[in-house]
C-alpha cells in the first residue's frame, strides 16, 4: 500500500489555482499518509505526517520561474535522498517534476498554443514571456505525461483534450474535479451587504458583476466585457457596474485606459489582488467570466459558492459539467455580442437573479472538499493494485 507520497508543486498555496487544490489533497491526505512536499510556499500544517522541503524560486518572470523549478527540484530531492527512504510514490503538478508516477495535470500547454493562443489579444514583451512559458511546459508535459503511470485531471473536457493532443495517454487519464470549500464562500448571515457596496458607490438598483482573475486578462475574457457593456442601450448600461478582483498594474492600467476609451467611467473599479477575495464577491450579483480557456476554473467555483450566477463562453471546461443557461447562470458565444447579450439578460432579470443565485449554490455542492478528498483516497487506494503491486 501507499505509506510515503512525495509531492512536487511550485506554490501549494491558498492563493494559486493549481496549488489550492494541491493544498486541499495534502491536508485531506494526511490521516493517511505521510507526505513530503517540495514546493517554493506551503500554507499547510507541518507535524510528523507532513514534512516540507522548500525549493526556492523567483516570482518573476513566469518562464524563468517554472524553468528553475524544474531544476532546483531535482537537486533539492536529490539531496533529501541521501538522508531518507524513497517514498512510494511521487506526484507532480504538469510536468514539474519529470520522474513522477502520478502527474496531476492543470492545463495542456500543448493544445492552448495550437488553438486558443493564435487568438490571444496579448502583446509585446508580455506575449513573448507567455509564449516562452508556454513553450517550454509543452515540453514538460509531454514529457511527464508519457512516464507517469496516471494523469489525473480535473474537468471532463481536459481529459478529452488530453487523449486528442496525447493519444498515448488516454487510458492513463482520471477525472477527480476540483474542489471548492462551501462553507467558507457562502456569504454569512452577518456580511453587511448594504453597507459594504454603499463604500463602492453601488446603489440597490445596480447589477454588479464581478470578474476575477490572478492575470490574463486578455483570456480570462475581461476584453469582451467592457465592450460588451458599452453596447447596452444608454439605460441599461446605467444601471450595471463591473468589479475587477486581481491583476497586475500593467494590466490593470491597460484596462482601467480601456474602459475610459468606451466611456464607462465611473462605472468599472479595479480592487487588485486580494488575500481575501469573499467580500469582494459577496457584494456582487453576478460572475462575468467568458474565458476563452480553462479546464476547471475555481474562480467559477468559488463565485457560485458565494451565489453568484456565472455568465461563462460555451465549451467551457468544468462550467460545462454544471452552469445550466437560464437556470443558474449563461452559457453564451465568446464574442462581444454574446457577453453583451448576457449582461443585458441578467439586468432585465433583476428580480429573477436570487433564484438563480440559490441554483448556482446548489450546483456546486457535489464539487465539495470532502467529495474531492475522497476521490483521492479512492484513487491512492486503487494505485497499487492497477499497477500490480500486491
């Protein structure tokens, strides 16, 4: 059986998409098993069932950061293995650490540049950066995923993905969805909703439409937004504010100098990155996020948590296993007139949006820690005897 799991992720942190699932597996994981984790930050509790080895790298840039993790990972195992057994077995995010058994996959670098990336908005040195990172995890993945023994995934459509752009692959592939802590996003009976958008300037009549990514926003779909809002008719477009969590200040900047070309001054405010993002969507209605790529986005999760009705881009992965058009939230063509279409709805709708609120909570019930933790131990528990280990 499974006694010892080495765990590689360059940041198994509340903050990172990748890495708060990572986190949330290590801390479920730890009654079971002992597990080591290399990784530059750890937010979990270190005790004699979780050891941390830490792989320092820089921030920025991107490229530079997953290429030196790749390295300085080896070398710190390396060094760790000369005073302590072999675990039984390793797990890597992607293809960060390339001498895995499990590789637990959050995107496919691969696809993204032959698809998505040929659209991307982004430019300058920033597309440069990108494409280099990019680039060089495509190389990683491939990789990785070809000497692992499982990939595990989170969305029905990245397994697909997976098995197009790597046929080899496809029989290792498993589906555990990501998880979303419910309790901790659900808005408490407490939270002085009135007060705390009264500070934003937000009146009771205005529809507030939350939008939140870490970066990216060019992907993420913030660039069909602003446009799609200033189609609304002049009465409409009154009556809706848009509230952007996250990004850095080049984007921020790039947007903020957007909104003010299409005239909605006073009507779009920038909050940047946020340790704590629930207030922020606790006071909104609704969640604008028509990205062009995801494979399971938690940002969604958790903004449905907080009961918000998602507006997303048709095929999105993960959003396509539960936001229902209509029902608790929209599904609708990833263009200006789409996203346009969509905000003007959920204006209209005003007096419809608690309804959908309450279904969109509702929806992602099945996506909770607990059910994630136990898909893992499922899986760990099953490791052994599907690779014919007694």
């Amino acid at each position: 059986m499974v006694a010892h799991l080495a765990v590689f992720d360059m940041s198994v942190s509340r903050n990172s998409p990748a890495g708060s699932c990572v986190l949330a597996e290590v801390e479920g994981l730890r009654s079971d098993y002992r597990l080591t984790v290399f990784t530059d930050r750890f937010d979990g509790v270190q005790d004699d069932r979780v050891a941390y080895v830490r792989v320092p790298v820089p921030r920025r840039p991107v490229f530079l950061r997953y290429w030196l993790f790749q390295f300085l990972a080896a070398f710190r195992y390396l060094v760790w293995r000369l005073s302590h057994a072999k675990p039984t077995l390793i797990q890597t995010t992607q293809g960060q650490f390339l001498w895995s058994d499990v590789a637990y996959a959050h995107f496919c670098h691969g696809a993204y540049l032959e698809n998505q990336w040929r659209q991307s908005a982004v430019a300058g040195v920033r597309r440069l950066a990108r494409w280099l990172n990019h680039r060089w995890n495509a190389a990683m993945e491939r990789r990785a995923f070809r000497r692992v023994r499982k990939v595990v995934v989170p969305s029905l459509g990245l397994q697909r993905e997976l098995a197009k752009t790597y046929p080899e692959v496809a029989d290792k592939i498993v589906v555990i969805s990501n998880p979303v802590d419910l309790g901790r996003f659900a808005r408490p009976a407490d939270f002085d909703r009135t007060t705390r958008r009264a500070e934003f300037g937000y009146a009771p009549e205005h529809i507030v439409f939350a939008f939140m990514a870490l970066g990216d926003f060019s992907r993420k779909g913030l660039g069909l937004i602003l446009p799609g809002l200033a189609k609304l008719p002049p009465a409409e477009r009154a009556l809706a504010r848009i509230l952007v969590i996250g990004g850095g200040a080049g984007e921020i900047a790039q947007y903020r100098a957007l909104a003010e070309k299409l005239g909605l001054q006073g009507q779009v405010t920038f909050v940047g990155m946020q340790q704590d993002v629930r207030p922020y969507l606790w006071v909104a209605d609704v969640f604008a996020f028509p990205s062009a790529y995801e494979i399971f986005s938690l940002a969604i999760l958790q903004a449905a948590a907080a009961a918000l009705p998602p507006i997303v881009s048709q095929g999105l992965y993960g959003a396509e296993e539960f936001v229902r058009h209509g029902e608790n939230g929209w599904v609708v063509p990833r263009d200006e007139g789409g996203v346009s279409t969509a905000l003007a709805d959920a204006i209209r709708r005003a007096k419809d949006l608690p309804a959908m609120a309450a279904a969109a909570q509702t929806s992602v019930e099945v996506f909770s820690d607990a059910a994630f933790v136990g898909r893992w131990r499922e899986f760990y528990a099953a490791f052994p005897r599907e690779a014919g280990q007694p």
